[in-house]
C-alpha cells in the first residue's frame, strides 16, 4: 500500500509538472504573438520565452499553428464562461442586452493581448474568427430570449446577431490604437446607438 501511495503521489507530481510546462508554454506564445504576429513568431522565441528546450515544446504542441489554435480556443471558451458569470451575477433573472455587451467589453479590454491575437495575428483564418464566434454565441442567446417573448418580430436573428458582433468587434479593435474610451464609456456609446440610433438628419438632406 505505502509503494502505491508513493506512485500515486508521484504521478501527480508529474502530472502538475506538465500542466504548469504547458501552460508556461501557452502564455509564452501569446506573448510572442502578441509581440510578433503569427507569421513572424517562431517556436524557438516562444520555447526561450517560456525557458524550455525547443524539443520540450513538440512533447506538447505539433507545431506553431496547434500552439496558436489552441491559445485561442482555450482563451475564448475561458473568456465566454467568465462573460456568462459576469452576466449572471448582474441578471439573475435573465441577461439584458446592454449588461452582456458590458461584461464583453469589460473582459475584452482586460484582456486586449489575446483579443489583438485573434483579430490581428495575421493568420489566414478560412471561418470566422474566435472572437466573433465567441461574442456571436453569446449575442445569439439573449436575442434568442427576447425573440422567445415576442420582442424582436420582424428582425431577422441571424442578421441581427451578426450586425450586433461586428459592432462590438470593432469597438474591441479600437483599443488596440487607443486607451479610452474604458469599458462603461464605449457600453455607454454603442447601447445609445442601439436604443436610440442617429439624428433624424444624418438620414435626410435636411439641416
């Protein structure tokens, strides 16, 4: 039994040890790319990065593309659930639209380093990319709630969900150029659209 006990023990042991190496590995790389791009970021960088061997790094990822794959789709699915719980923290009895563009870009602008990644790393992507995924799933839910009680007839959901993502995609991207506005201020101006669109003028010839 105390042999077993010992095996066990270190197994665990083993198994912490490559859990921190991997994710070692994982904040390198988003440093890199963040730093580099994709296209100019080695696996050399990364493994100097995260103070391993370059072989090290292929006993855990194939190659720079399941590095940089896995970043994003870990990053995000991490990201999603901590907008959900954001949301439901503030909406217990369901989420409105603007509390979850809040939560979005309040993780966003916390977090610019992975969302710079996804959205500028120059890698080609043949589909959308995880951001607008991300995002769109979770716009997808609430519009889906309201449709539910009756309150989007005559809008097109899919439509709708994809307008909803590129605005907020867009004002994630204007972090990557500028500090300001923070979170609460570009909530403030994107439901102020949302709710109350542009001046009847800006549509008609007339001042």
């Amino acid at each position: 039994m105390r042999d077993d006990s010992v095996i066990a023990e270190k197994k665990r042991r083993g198994a912490r040890r490559r859990a921190r190496t991997r994710a070692d590995i994982l904040s390198a790389a988003r440093e890199v790319f963040a730093e580099r791009g994709y296209h100019d970021a080695s696996i050399a960088e990364i493994a100097e990065r995260a103070d391993i061997a370059v072989g090290t790094f292929y006993l855990y990822f194939h190659d720079k593309d399941e590095a940089f794959t896995t970043l994003l789709n870990e990053g995000f699915e991490d990201a999603r659930k901590r907008v959900m719980e954001a949301v439901a923290t503030q909406e217990p009895d369901g989420p409105t639209l603007p509390v979850v563009i809040q939560a979005i870009l309040q993780h966003a602008y916390e977090q610019r380093s992975l969302f710079r990644i996804a959205l500028t790393g120059g890698r080609q992507f043949t589909s959308t990319s995880p951001v607008q995924t991300a995002i769109a799933e979770i716009i997808a839910e609430v519009l889906e709630d309201a449709h539910k009680q009756a309150a989007l007839i005559g809008y097109d959901l899919p439509i709708l969900t994809s307008l909803l993502t590129g605005m907020i995609t867009q004002a994630i991207a204007w972090w990557f150029e500028h500090d300001t506005p923070d979170p609460d201020a570009m909530t403030n101006q994107l439901v102020r659209v949302l709710q109350h669109g542009l001046p009847a003028h800006v549509f008609t010839s007339q001042p």
